[in-house]
C-alpha cells in the first residue's frame, strides 16, 4: 500500500537526484564559462599583440623602413636588391642596411620564439617571397578564409606539445607596401597575407585551475546545504504525514467500515467523501459519485425525484429533515433508503456542505408492508366474519319470521280445512247434504291456497341454488316477451304501457330476470287502485352504481314506513288482494344474488310507486379481472 510517507520519501529521493544535477549542470556551466574565460583572455591578448604588431609595421611602413647597422643577423636583404639606397654608409665609415616592414616584423618574431613564455608571432603569405613565411596548413586554411571575407581567425592548438591561442588577421596592401611588393602585382587594398599571433594558455590555466577549485568548492557547499534541507523537510513531513495517517485511520475507521452509505457533499453538490459501503447499498462505487455527482439523482426512483431535491434543497438552506425514498440499482432492483442529513461548519463557521447518512430498510419495509397487508387481511377476515355473522343474524331472524309466517299462513288453511272437515261431517250424519258441496268447495280452496304458498316457498329456497349459466339478457326483447305474457291482465285492467327504448344488455340469469319483471308488473297491475288510467312506465335511468332500471306506476303508492315491510315474506299492503305476498320478497332475492339491489321510491299512499333495481353490466370474467 502507497502511503504518504513513502511517496515523501521517494519526492526527496527525486527532489535531491534534481538539486544533485542542477549543482552539477551549474558546476559544468561554471567550468565551460571560465575554460571560455581563459581562452577569451588568451584572444585578447593575441588580438592586442596583433594591434601591436601592426601598430609598428605601420610605422616602419610610414617612414620607408628603417636602416641598421649591417650583422650576421641583419645582412642586407636580397630582395630589396631593386630600392635605391638599399645600402648606406655614414660618415663614420658604419655601413648600414634598410630593413623593410617584414624584414623588422619576422626578425622581431624570430626574437620571440626564441623566449619560451612570450607571444609567438609569423608573418606569411599564400606568395611568400622568402622561404621563412611559407604558411602552415592552419594559416593556408585562415588566408583563404580572409580571400573569401573573414576578419579574423582564431583556434587553440597544439604547437611543440604546447597549448597555444592562435589568431591571425589579414594583411591589406597599402601604398607604402608597394615599394617593395609591387613586382608581385598586388595592389592597393588586395589581401597579401597576414601575421598570426600564438599566445600560450599555460600561464592562465593555473589562475583557471584556482577559480575551478573555488567553484567546485563552492557547489559542494550549495549542494549539501539543499540535500540538508531536503533531508530535514523530508523528516518533517515524514513526522507531520504520521500523525495525518493516523488521524485518517481514525476517520476511515469509522467511516468506511460501516454498513450505511455516508457521504459529504459541498455547497456546489459535488461529493467530497463517499464510504465505500455505497457499492452494496445502491450498486455504484464511490468513484462513480465522485466523477459524476448528479448520479444521485439517476439512482434514486423516478416517483420520489422530486421529493428528494425538495428535501436536498431545504437541508441545504439549514432545513434538514429525515426522509424515505426508494433506489433502482444497475440490475433494476428496488431498494428503500432511510436518509437522514445536517449542515456541516468549518473552524470558522462557515457552511461547508451537507453530512448524509443512508440505511437500507428494505427489509423493514417489506416487513412493514407484510404486516399491513396482514392486518388489512386480518381486518377484511374480521369484516368478512362480522358481515357473516350479521348475515347469519339476518337469515336467522329471516327464518324465524319465516318460520313464524308458514306457521300462521299455512295453519290458516289447515284450520279452514278442518273446521269445514268437521262441518262435513256433522251434515252427514245429520242428513243435511245439501251444505256438502258449499264445504267441500272451501276445503279445496284451502288446500289450493296451501298448494299456492308451497310453491312459493318452493321457488324462492330454489333461488341460490338452483343457478343457470349466466348469458348477456337483451332487456328490451325480455321486456316484449313479459307484456307478451300479462297482455290479459293489463288490457282487462285497461293499462297503459310506456316501454322506453333501447334498453341497456345485462348479464345474468334470463329466466330469473323475467321473473322479477314478472313480479314488479303483476303488482303494479295488482295495486294500481282506483286508477281511471292506469300507467305503467319501464325505463332505465343513471344512478351511482350504474344503469338504473324502473318500473313506475300511478297507482296506490307504499307510505315511507312500509318501503321495507313490503318485501318481507307473505307481506301484503292490502290483504283482500291476489297472492300470496311472496312475490317481491322473490324479486329481491335473485336480484341481490345478481349482485344488485332493489329498492321502492313513492312519496306517500295514492302518489304512485316506482320499483328500482341495478344488475350487472359487465361479463362475469371481466367483473373478476376489474
């Protein structure tokens, strides 16, 4: 593992090898320039030699040569056998020579080569008249040179195992050159050669040693006080990045080994610390957050978006409160969170971002919803067992007042049937026959009235079990094929029959459905009064539930207090009449097993009445898939 500490230790490694090579780029520059230095002081004072070397030529050349006293090493000058006067004697007999400008330069130049330290000079030319200033190939090379423009020559070499400066300029012809270098067709301003200077570099390089010592000297210096420097900095920062490791241990410690997602985000939304933990929680590492902090947004469940930025945007105006929201990880799983957040201050006080805290309660919430779902399961058992039970009390009470009702109705006939029995018998055994045939009608108006409430009470305990398929009903043709059935007692009655058209289709029992049709009309007809015209209108109408279906008469009508009453078993607002007061306690039964309802609306006796019930408008399938 890369620490601080080892990338301070290698920064100083790397730092020092930097400061090791500037000294020592520094110490080469040091040592270039003073060896530049030396050569340069060389040039100047073979540059000066030359000055002064033409500086005399000159004045020779100015005053027509110079004569001296006739020597072995000063014997006239055969090649000035041509100039008058060449030899001279005084009048004491002395017998003097001239010595030309060249003569004077190469004897003076012979002189100094003969003194090892001094500067060496040598006149020559690429038309040498004398043997002595025939060029070397250095100078052959630098007198063509000045042919082709150059000013000036210089360049260190070796003569005689010595180190020299050498440096040689051209020679320009002047007029006073003439006098003597006419014959070899020079003229005014042609380069006739030139005088090179070769001034030794041994005496200076002992000044350049001390100075290079001196640098050297110098540099060691520089160097280990910067390699100290980098050692003690490095020893600092070693000390401070141990106690900031250790500080971080701390924090990490307690950050990233945790199961919550924590993280801390700035003012400007980027993330500045995200625990590793966020990989299990919502799929994404840190890092992901880190490149891209509006990732947040993308994770979290499109449906609780926007509570979200409401809840990030109140905490970061000091508002923070918990919240619940749910993530989609990269593999599509759902996950809720449990966030909780606060504002964070620097030392200073200033606001520094939010510090959030995210749990997953998945788990809690699935176990949450399971016990909803079992309480709402527990609460619909117990709904379910008291409807059952306040059914069951119904049903119970129904069958009481049925049983009380078959009790009374049909020991009614029974009675009559044995008292005109009793009646029977007593004539004949009085002889009196002629009252036999009045009680023997009774007696089968009795029984026929008896058969008549069994077959009632046949019909309805058939509704419920007995069940046909259910078919989709056209209530328009039903309705036909119902006034087909009762046309006797409707024209009888003289009862006008208002049918509205298109009736809604149902779905349902056919035969069932006629029958309560059957009912609602036969009463209507039944209790339509003293009516002079008597209406009836079959319709259907919107009501909460759906299409409405009515029958509505003009008729006695039912007081608010029976509206209920009438539907009861044997139940009859007029007793003198037809029936056996089953008829609506039927109609009601199969519509409620149809899954509808069926009610009276009349606003009081003689306002007429109007019969209303709802059925299924669906088929049974889509009713269970809705």
């Amino acid at each position: 593992m890369v620490t601080q500490i080892h990338t301070i230790r290698r920064f100083s490694i790397v730092l020092a090898l930097f400061w090791t090579a500037g000294i020592a780029v520094s110490l080469l520059w040091f040592y270039k320039h003073e060896q530049d230095t030396v050569l340069e002081i060389a040039r100047a004072e073979a540059r000066a030699t030359y000055e002064k070397d033409s500086l005399y030529r000159r004045w020779a050349t100015n005053h027509g040569g110079v004569y001296v006293t006739v020597s072995a090493s000063s014997p006239p000058n055969p090649n000035l056998a041509m100039v008058p006067e060449r030899d001279v004697v005084t009048p004491s007999g002395r017998a003097l020579t001239l010595v030309n400008p060249a003569y004077m330069t190469r004897q003076v130049f012979e002189l100094a080569d003969s003194q090892k330290n001094l500067v060496r000079g040598h006149i020559t030319s690429l038309k040498p008249i004398r043997p002595e200033n025939v060029p070397d190939p250095w100078e052959a090379r630098a007198l063509l040179k000045f042919e082709q423009g150059v000013k000036e020559v210089s360049e260190v070499q070796v003569i005689n195992g010595r180190r020299y400066m050498r440096l040689m300029r051209p020679f320009v012809t002047e007029e006073g050159c003439l006098k003597c270098h006419a014959r070899q067709g020079y003229k005014v301003g042609d380069i006739r050669g030139g005088i090179s200077a070769s001034v030794p570099i041994e005496p200076n390089e002992g000044a350049f040693a001390s100075v290079i010592m001196g640098g050297v000297a110098s540099h060691s210096i520089l160097w280990l006080l910067g390699v100290g420097m980098i050692g003690t900095g490095s020893r600092v920062l070693t000390r401070s990045a141990r106690v900031l490791e250790k500080s971080e241990e701390r924090y990490r410690t307690v950050a990233d080994y945790t199961d919550d997602w924590e993280y801390w985000q700035a003012p400007d939304r980027t993330f500045r610390y995200v625990s590793p933990s966020c990989k299990k929680l919502c799929g994404y590492g840190h890092e992901a957050f880190y490149a891209d902090h509006t990732l947040i947004e993308r994770v979290i469940h499109p449906d609780d978006l926007a509570a979200y930025l409401d809840h990030e945007h109140a905490s970061f105006d000091g508002n923070p409160s918990p919240i619940d929201f749910r993530i989609v990880r990269p593999d599509g799983e759902v996950r809720w969170i449990s966030h909780i957040c606060r504002v964070v201050y620097t030392k200073e006080g200033a606001e520094s971002g939010v510090r959030a805290s995210n749990r997953d309660i998945t788990d809690r919430k699935r176990a949450d919803e399971a016990l909803r779902e079992q309480a709402l399961l527990l609460e619909s058992e117990v709904r379910e067992r008291k409807e059952r039970e306040l059914e069951l009390e119904a049903k119970n009470a129904e069958l009481e007042r049925f049983t009380y009702t078959v009790s009374h109705d049909l020991k009614s006939p029974l009675i009559t049937i044995k008292g005109f029995a009793g009646a029977v018998i007593k004539d004949l055994q009085n002889g009196q026959s002629q009252r036999l045939d009045g009680d023997v009608r009774r007696i089968m108006a009795a029984a026929d009235k008896m058969t008549a409430l069994l077959d009632d009470l046949l019909e309805l305990s058939r509704v419920g079990r007995i069940v046909n398929a259910p078919t989709l009903i056209d209530m328009n043709a039903l309705t036909h094929e119902v006034l087909a059935q009762l046309a006797g007692p409707l024209e009888q009655r003289g009862v006008e029959v208002l049918l509205q058209q298109e009736l809604p289709t149902v779905w349902g029992d056919q035969r069932r459905i006629c029958e309560v049709l059957q009912n609602l009309l036969e009463n209507a007809i039944k209790y339509a009064g003293e009516q002079p015209h008597p209406c009836i209108e079959i319709g259907v109408r919107d009501g909460e539930e759906g299409a409405v279906f009515t029958v509505r008469d003009n008729g006695m009508g039912v007081a608010q207090q029976y509206h209920e009453t009438i539907f009861g078993l044997f139940n009859k607002l007029d007793a003198r009449s037809e029936g056996t007061g089953i008829g609506l306690a039927l109609a009601r039964r199969i519509i409620e097993f149809h899954g509808g309802r069926l009610w009276v609306e009349s606003e009081g006796a003689g306002q007429g009445s109007t019969f209303c019930f709802t059925l299924n408008m669906t088929p049974p399938a889509a009713a269970t898939e809705s």
